[in-house]
C-alpha cells in the first residue's frame, strides 16, 4: 500500500522526503516532473521506491489524457486539488494491485526512455557532424 501525501506546491519550499510535481494548469496538466513547475500539486512519499513508482503511473495518467476530462476554467484550463486527488488515489491503488504487471511496465517505460535519449544525443550528433562538414564546405 503507498503512502503518500497531496498538497499544492508553494514556490521556494524545500520538501527533505521523496518527492514529484505534477503541473495542475494549462493542456499539459498532470504532467509529472522531479523538479518544480510554477503551478503544480507536489506528492510527497516515505521512500523513493514509492516515489518512482507513482511518477511512472503520473506519467501514464498524463500521456493518455486522462486528466483531460476534469480541467475548468474557460481561458487556462486548470486541474483541482480535490479533483486530481479523488481521482489520482484510487487510480494508483488500482494500477499498483498488480504489482509484478507494474513492475514489467515501469521497466519498459524505463528501457523506452533510455533509447529515446539515446535517439535523441544520435541526433544532435548528426546535426553537430553535419554543421562541420557544411562549414568545411562554405569556407572553401
């Protein structure tokens, strides 16, 4: 079982537990992140285990739009406390019941996140190597 607790961030608090900040304004609500947004909700956990299991079902949560559904406001939409912990909580139980299925897909989205960045320093290698040659190039 997690434990967990669901505040909103106040800028320049330090929190010393285990820690991630999910954004609560604008289309990408509930994207979660290590490091602080301006406007976002902080989970605070006992241990870091639990803190990177959770970010993985945040981020699973986020990519699929589910906080879509629950976004007010007519301008900038933006995502309630009580709102996101009504339904953030139960979700997490549900997805963490099967554990050894969470486990398997934490791993692959770890795996998938290593080669993406490893795609992406690919890239900028290639943009990097093709800058040089065509400097080489224009300077003859």
């Amino acid at each position: 079982m997690l434990n967990f607790i669901i505040k909103t961030h106040r800028v320049g608090t330090i929190y010393t537990k285990s820690h991630l900040f999910v954004l609560n304004k604008g289309m990408n609500s509930g994207k979660p992140q290590k490091t602080a947004f301006t406007n976002s909700f902080v989970i605070i956990f006992q241990n870091e285990e639990d803190c990177e299991s959770v970010f993985f079902i945040a981020y699973s949560l986020w990519q699929t739009k589910f906080w879509h559904p629950f976004l007010v406001g007519s301008v900038i939409p933006f995502l309630r406390l009580p709102d996101f912990k009504n339904e953030f909580i139960p979700k997490a139980s549900l997805m963490m019941a099967e554990h050894e299925e969470h486990k398997k897909n934490v791993a692959a989205l770890k795996l998938l996140e290593q080669k993406e960045k490893q795609f992406h320093e690919n890239i900028n290698l290639i943009n990097d190597m093709r800058r040089v040659i065509l400097y080489r190039y224009c300077r003859k």
